[in-house]
C-alpha cells in the first residue's frame, strides 16, 4: 500500500493560484497512476485531473481544463496540482489518489479504481 498526504490549500482570492502537493511514501509511488478529485459540500466526489505513471500524459475535465496542471516528481515521490486562475467554484477539499494500472500509458481510471486516498486539503477561493 502507499501513504497519501496533501498539503498545499488554503484561500485565495478570485483569479490567484495555489499548488497542492502530494507526498507518497510505503511503496513505489512510480507504480501508480495518479489522480486528484474534489469533492465540496453536499457534492459527490469530483475527478479533476489524472496523470500516467511515468507523467507526461494528463487528462482534465473541461471544468478545469487549461487553469489547472497536474504533474509529478517520481524521484521525490510527489504529485502536484497547479491551480491557475482560481473561481469561486473550485472551492473544495482535494483529494489525491493513487491506483495500482498494469500500463505506463493508462491516464483516466475510473474513481472505482483508485485505490489509495488522502485526506484532502481544504481550498477555499473567496469572490
């Protein structure tokens, strides 16, 4: 199993940036395809952004698409998520997620298959 902590949130203003980090320890992060979701209040889990084990294929919902980046550091066994251009909307707890995928070319994986879960990371953008 692999141990998931993001820290990185907080508010922000309309239209400012965070980056949330992931820290990946207990086993080889490279492993994993890697996703973040949010999930606000009374709202179901939302995915956001997935990246490929060795990085370098993402995918994005259009909700997110071309504000946010996700990528990750292998060699420090860390995912982040760049969050540009913030909206009020994107306020939520984010979460980052791993799943064990046989194929470096596997990027969007069902939420039922992410596997490994941390325990989000407040954002709140402010108006």
């Amino acid at each position: 199993q692999v141990q998931l902590v993001e820290s990185g949130g907080g508010l922000v203003q309309a239209g400012g940036s965070l980056r949330l980090s992931c820290a990946a320890s207990g086993r080889t992060f490279s492993n994993y395809a890697m996703g973040w979701f949010r999930q606000a209040p009374g709202k179901e889990r939302e995915f956001v952004a997935a990246i490929n084990k060795r990085g370098g294929l993402t995918y994005y919902p259009d909700s997110v698409k071309g504000r946010f980046t996700i990528s990750r550091d292998n060699a420090k066994n860390t995912l982040y998520l760049q969050m540009n251009s913030l909206k009020p909307e994107d306020t939520a707890v984010y979460y980052c997620a791993g799943s064990i995928v046989a194929y470096d070319i596997t990027v969007r994986v069902p939420i039922s298959q992410y596997d490994y879960w941390g325990q989000g990371t407040q954002v709140t953008v402010s108006s």
